[in-house]
C-alpha cells in the first residue's frame, strides 16, 4: 500500500471515523468539541515561522515538556506549536505551557487528520521552520508535506517495539518512503535505532540518543510539599501505596491485593489513579460498591482514619502523588497495554513495582529490573507479598529507591543529545 492508497482509504473510512468520535464524544464530551480542528478548519490563530512539536497525548506530552523549555529558553524568537490527538493531552499541554511567563510564545490546536488536503492545509498555515514529532506517531501526509516544503521533520525519543516494526513491515510501500523523509530520527536505543533503518530510514538521519524521560525535571518543592501533605492527613506512619495509569481490568486487581493488605495493615491507604479521566467516575463506583471508604482528590477531600482509598482522579498532579507514596504500581502492565513511564516514581524514590507487560518500555524496563530496582508482579496475590516485603524489610524498600536513583541518574543526557541535533537542523533551515 502506498501513500495514495493510503489517502483513499482514509477517506472511505471517515463515516467509521465519525462513529468513533460519536462513541469516545458519549465516554468523554471533550471529545465532541474543536471538531472543525481536526479537519484544519476553525483553526485558532497561530503565528507562523516556529517549530511545530506534535505529542499525541498525554504521556508524550509530560516526556515532551523538558524539551520544550529547553527549545523556549534557547530559540526565544521562534513561537512553538504543540499539536495532540486526545482532549487530556490537550488539557495537559495548556496547563503545562499555555499559561505563565511562556504563554505568548506557546500556540496550541489539535493535529488534523492525516488527510492529505487537510495536512496541507495545516503546513501550509503554519509554515514550520523545524517539525518534531514525539515517540511513534508517524503521519504519512503530514511528514510528506513537511518534506515537499523543505521542512526538517526529527523523530525524537524514537521507539519501535518489535511488534510495531513488524507491522510497519507489511507496509512497506507506504512506510519506508515516510521514513526516509524524516531529517532526523533520535532513537533510544541502538536496537530500536536499527529497526529504523531496515525499514527504510535513511542511515545517516538514525542516531542513537537515549531516552530524554530520563531527563526528568522535578520542583524541588515536590517531596517537601508532599511530606507536609502527609503530615496533614496524620498518615505519616500508615502504610501508602499507590496504583497509577491503571486500565480497565486492573482496578479489580488492585483493589482485590489492597483488601488482602488491610487484614493484615488495617490502616493501609491506597492512592488509585485511573490513567483516563472518563473513567474516574466509574472506578469511583467500583470502590464503593466494593466497600473501600473512598475520598476523591478533585474534592480536595483529605483522607481520615477511615479512609481506605484516595481516587487520584486529577490532571496533572501525578509526581506529586508519587511523591506521597511508600510504593508504587506502575499501570498499563497488568493487562497487555504495554506499561507506562517507570521513570518517574523512580526518580522521585519510589520502590516501583509493575505488572508483566512492559513492551513499550522494555529497554527501560530492564535497566531498572538489572539494577533490582523493579519488581514485576503478575496478579493480586505477587502485588500484595511484594508490598508486604516492602513494609516488612525498610532496607529493602531503600535499596529498591537508591537503585532507581541510580539507573535514572546513570542514564540523563539524552535531551542534549537531541538538541545538538534539533540546532543543526534549524541552522540550516534558516539559511
């Protein structure tokens, strides 16, 4: 299939485009707002002539942020636009850049579809002297109409799973041309570097930079603040443990480990952070019709006594409510998501504990695991023995901490790496 093939079918879908955007818009309102945007129509002003940084969501978003405070403070006359696909990304963007001494330089809209009319349209409003494209999310007429317009496109902190090349494999057609159009491609590591290659990026664009999660940056406020939250709830000496990220179908398992725990840590305390905002209110529903005394932190509600859950269900605040936890289970693992950041309840402290399905993260996930700093649980019955040993064996849970301390320490610099790069590439663009 190649890229004209593609479009066709792009287009023949919309009406099952539609219908998606009616189910995700019934889950999350958000969803059926700013829909003439993801058409480039109705688009917000923006001023041309910046770079342009797409992060699908939230995730992308977060790992993006240190690069783009890097790339304000450095090109203080380019504006910056930071495009994403889902409203929580949208959300996450605003708070983090659409505010404060860096507003007027930050220009925010959805990404339209990768329609080819549509994907013009927006290039070609936007004028991009540099496009950097987070992770995996690989747009063929988007790229295409950066390359038709001399627009260096950089592939930063670049991933590719084996299943992802292999599925990139069968289309070859369309994705080898894509790749070789890209100026740039920052992987993060050497084996993922060659899956980029073999699949038609052009070897001299591949680098190897690491990842830039390990460049986490953290307010030192952020440990200070949380102590002094915990002292305020009286739950300084009560057993805390939090499960974030979490997916559909892993709630129940740490729900079902948390209620094996109070029988033996009546006091426990569980901080549960559903990974999506739709489903604050169903969980919700799930700890109370499981009978967890439960408050909700968008009620600034402090937990009591009595309280056996905190519903983390909250934008933006999730280092934070790391930073109250003895341990954390980091979601998305325990069903076959793929996992989430482990970086950053490492970097933060925390003993981090994960399910078994890490395949987005495997190469972070096996630095942490070498350096005993990540324990991998299968079901409810592992997630409550590995925090038992946790709170039953201090030094233990120190070890856990100080080596994921290390591993994160070890590994930062890649963000350097990638702008080395990123300043090549707009020197000669603005040539």
């Amino acid at each position: 299939m190649n890229r004209t093939l593609y479009s066709l079918l792009f287009h023949l879908g919309l009406p099952l485009l539609a219908l998606r955007i009616l189910w995700r818009g019934w889950q999350a309102p958000a969803y059926r707002q700013r829909l003439a945007e993801r058409f480039s129509l109705g688009m917000p002003a923006l001023k041309p002539g910046g770079i342009w940084l797409h992060a699908v969501s939230v995730g992308e978003s977060i790992a993006a942020a240190p690069l783009v405070r890097e790339l304000l403070l450095r090109y203080p006359d380019l504006p910056i636009t930071i495009t994403c696909m889902t409203p929580t990304g949208s959300e996450r963007i605003r708070a983090l850049f659409c505010q404060g001494e860096f507003a007027a330089r930050v220009q925010h809209c959805y990404l339209p579809y990768d329609l080819p009319w549509a994907a013009a349209r927006f290039i070609g409003r936007l004028q991009p002297k540099l496009a950097v494209i987070m992770e995996t999310e690989l747009w063929p007429n988007h790229i295409h109409q950066c390359a038709k317009r001399c627009v260096p496109v950089v592939l930063a902190n670049a991933r590719l799973s084996q299943r992802s090349a292999r599925g990139y494999g069968r289309f070859a057609k369309l994705t080898a041309p894509m790749l070789a159009e890209l100026s740039l491609i920052a992987a993060q590591t050497e084996v993922e570097a060659q899956r980029f290659r073999q699949l038609g990026a052009r070897p001299e664009c591949v680098t190897v930079t690491g990842s830039i999660k390990f460049d986490l940056h953290l307010d030192p406020q952020l440990l200070p603040r949380a102590q002094a939250l915990r002292a305020d709830w009286q739950a300084e000496q009560r057993p805390l443990w939090i499960a974030a990220s979490t997916h559909a179908g892993e709630d129940e398992i740490v729900l079902a480990a948390h209620r094996q725990l109070l029988l033996q840590y009546p006091q426990a305390l569980l901080i549960l952070v559903p990974r999506h905002p739709e489903r604050f209110a169903s969980v919700f529903e799930l700890c109370q019709k499981q009978g967890f005394s439960t408050c909700r932190r968008s009620l600034a509600e402090a937990p009591t006594a009595d309280t056996r859950v905190l519903l983390g269900d909250t934008m933006g605040e999730l280092l934070f409510l790391y930073a109250l936890a003895d341990a954390a289970l980091v979601g998305g693992s325990l069903v076959a998501n793929g996992g989430h950041n482990l970086l950053e309840p490492a970097a933060l402290g925390v003993p981090v504990l994960s399910g078994p399905h890490l395949f987005n993260f495997t190469e972070i996930a096996a630095l942490l695991r070498d350096a005993g700093a990540l324990q991998e649980v299968a079901d409810a019955p592992a997630l409550v023995a590995a925090l038992s040993d946790l709170w039953q064996q201090p030094a233990h849970a120190e070890a856990m901490a100080a080596a994921g301390l290390a591993v994160v320490k070890a590994n930062q610099g890649a963000l350097q790496r990638l702008l080395a790069g990123v300043q090549g590439l707009l020197g000669c663009s603005q040539k």
